[in-house]
C-alpha cells in the first residue's frame, strides 16, 4: 500500500455510503443491518475512511447530536483487514476533535471497551440484549395500549423529550416512516409511554421503550409482539430487574451485555426509571 494508513482522509459519509457501511458490518461479522445505516446516515453524521485500493470503506462510524447537550456514537467499526493497526483510535480522535465540548455517550462492547476507557469514558451504565420469540401468557393487563396516530407525534416527542432528558424531535419524527409500528400507552387521555418495532434482518427491534412504570412497559411489548410473527429483540437497561425478568420468563434469551459509557457528562440525562429500551444503542 502506497499510503499509510495515518495518512489516510476522514470524509463525512452520506446515504450514498449506504451499500459501503453495510458490507463493511458484514466484513466484521455483524449483521448489514442497512435499514438502521439508512436512518443513521440521515438523522446523524458519519465518518469514514477509504480503501485507496477501491476496496470499500477501511472504517466508518456515526455520530447522532442532540442539540448540543448530547451526541451518540455508534457503528464504530473497522475492516477485519485493518484490525488492530490504530484505525479505529484514530477515527475517535477525529471524532472526539470533532464534537468539541459536547457531552458523549456509546454503547461499547467489552473488545471495544478498553480503548473508549482509554479516551476519557467511564462505564455509567448496563444493557442486557434478549433476542427471542415472545411468548404470550394470556394475561389481560389493565394498561390500555394503542397503534399510535399522527396526531399523537407531539405529545410524544414532548413525552420523549421529558425522559430521554435531550430533544430527539429529529429522529422521533422519523420513527413512522422507520418503524413497522408504534404504540402508545394511554391513562384519562394522556400518554403514559410509547414503544416502536423496527425490522432488524430477521427480527423486530424493540426501540424506544419509555413507559411510566414496568406494567406499562410490559403492555407495550406484548401488544407490539401481538402484531408481528418475527423474534423480537431489545436492549433493557440492567436496572429494570422485573422487565428482564419477566422477558425471559416469555421466550427472550440473553444474548449480550453492553456498557453504557459517557464521556463529558457523569450519567445519562432524563429519567432512567422510565426509560427502558434505547432507540437503537448506536444512537441512544
């Protein structure tokens, strides 16, 4: 190779980039997931480097801004053949340079975990990822749920905004050209939590799951498993013990555990209590 890698450009990616991310997942082992690349691409701002050999993307990631009072980081990812030569620490230096000031969070798998350590995050949190066929017990709960309408998008957005501690109108708005559904919980009128279904390959992402306590968080995901015949999949926050346990107890397997890292910040914004389940963990 004629050009080093530390030489290298770091472009911005576009949904053009689409076909690229999605083979460089693939490179890695990981799913193409082109659907959530698509959403990312145009919600947020991604970085790349290039094969100067025409050989793809040599590393890409995404970075999801909310307004200034917090950015996402997530796809961080690079190509099995440029594994372990400093492309990865390079591209969240360009990304950290990038964000200034600005508070950061990311979710980090335990390989990845030692190098954002490395960069100033600290572990502030815990997900749990269950993957599976959701069995339902026939159960009638006393929470009223409903397919979401049109006419609900502010109050959710409002909703969200009051949990997630940040204004995700951007992505929020998204949500129902994105996701297969969306459902709303509802109390004399008044929204009491919300849940999207989002396909995934071949399952259905739970995401985001925000309700006003656990028996409302468990009506909404039976409701969205009572309208689709594939695995669900979903990434609970630790502390929500009686969910995961009750998940479990249903058909949803543990197949993961990421740590919820911040940088810039001690926490995560809003209402943890209520928020049970991110959008996706590459963008909180």
């Amino acid at each position: 190779m004629s050009t080093s890698l530390s030489e290298l450009p770091i472009r911005h990616l576009t949904h053009d980039d689409l076909v690229a991310c999605a083979d460089l997942s693939e490179d890695r082992g990981w799913p193409r997931e082109e659907h959530k690349w698509g959403l990312l691409l145009t919600a947020g701002t991604g970085y790349g480097i290039d094969d100067p050999e025409g050989k793809g993307l040599v590393a890409a990631c995404v970075v999801t801004e909310y307004g200034g009072d917090l950015s996402a980081i997530g796809m961080v990812l690079v190509a099995e053949r440029f594994a372990r030569r400093g492309v990865g620490r390079r591209l969240m230096h360009h990304v950290l340079t990038e964000t200034g000031t600005t508070p950061l969070t990311l979710h980090a798998t335990p390989n990845g975990r030692p190098l954002y350590e490395e960069l100033g995050f600290t572990t502030t949190g815990r997900a749990e990822m269950v993957r599976g066929h959701f069995r339902a017990d026939g159960e009638a709960s006393e929470v009223t749920t409903r397919p979401a309408t049109a006419e609900d998008l502010a109050a959710l957005v409002r909703l969200d905004a009051e949990v997630f501690g940040v204004d995700r109108t951007h992505m929020i708005t998204r949500l129902p050209a994105f996701a297969d559904q969306i459902r709303v919980a509802v109390r004399d009128g008044e929204l009491t939590g919300y849940a999207a279904a989002w396909p995934n390959m071949a399952t259905q992402v739970v995401g985001p799951l925000i309700a006003e306590d656990t028996e409302t968080a468990k009506a909404l995901i039976a409701s969205l498993a009572a309208h689709s015949d594939r695995p669900l999949r979903t990434d609970i926050d630790v502390r929500h013990e009686e969910l995961l346990e009750w998940v479990r107890a249903r058909g949803l397997e543990t197949i993961a555990f990421n740590a919820v890292m911040t940088r810039g910040i001690s926490g995560l914004p809003g209402d943890w209590t209520r928020r049970f389940a991110p959008l996706t963990v590459a963008a909180g």
